[in-house]
C-alpha cells in the first residue's frame, strides 16, 4: 500500500443540528478504528489549537483512497482535503529498534 500525508479540514454547515453534529462524530470515531484496523489509517494528529487533522493514510492508489477510505468517513462531506502521495526518504532512520 502507498501512504499519503492527508490534511483534514471540517467545517460544520450553518444550521446543523447538534443532535447531527454529535451523530456523525460518533460515527466518525467507529469508522476511524475501523479504518486503522484494516491499516488504512496510520497515524493521527490535531495541531495544538486548530481545528484541522494531519494523519498518514494508507491505499493502494489515490483513487482507493478517496473512493473507499476517506470517501466512507461520516464527516467526509464537510470536509476540505489536502492529499500529498509519500515515498520513502533515503535518509529515512526507519521505525524505533529496541
């Protein structure tokens, strides 16, 4: 699978119901587990004081991608996207050896 760098923006529509608001985060949060438990979400991260995620996604390509990962999450329709596709560094010192 390929890894991409993906910036999350969500932005709640004026004149949604809390009631939806908090349905969809629920939803969310299912979905996003399940998603790092088939390895298609890898990391996740908030910036302090933003409203915006910053995570590392898995997919064969950029179409799996926003087809069948990022396009099944609950909040995807309130979301702005920014996709960078990621390659291996040369420099790259790996995951942490004990």
């Amino acid at each position: 699978m390929r890894e991409f760098l993906v910036e999350i923006t969500t932005t709640v529509p004026e004149g949604t119901s809390q009631e939806e608001v908090d349905r969809r985060r629920a939803a969310e949060a299912v979905r996003a587990r399940e998603l790092a438990a088939a390895g298609n979400l890898a990391r996740l991260w908030r910036p302090v004081g933003e409203l915006r995620s910053i995570g590392v996604w898995r997919a064969a390509d950029e179409a799996e991608l926003h087809e069948k990962v990022l396009g099944t999450l609950p909040l995807r329709p309130w979301m702005t996207l920014t996709v960078t596709p990621l390659e291996p560094h040369p420099n790259d010192p790996g995951p942490a050896r004990a």
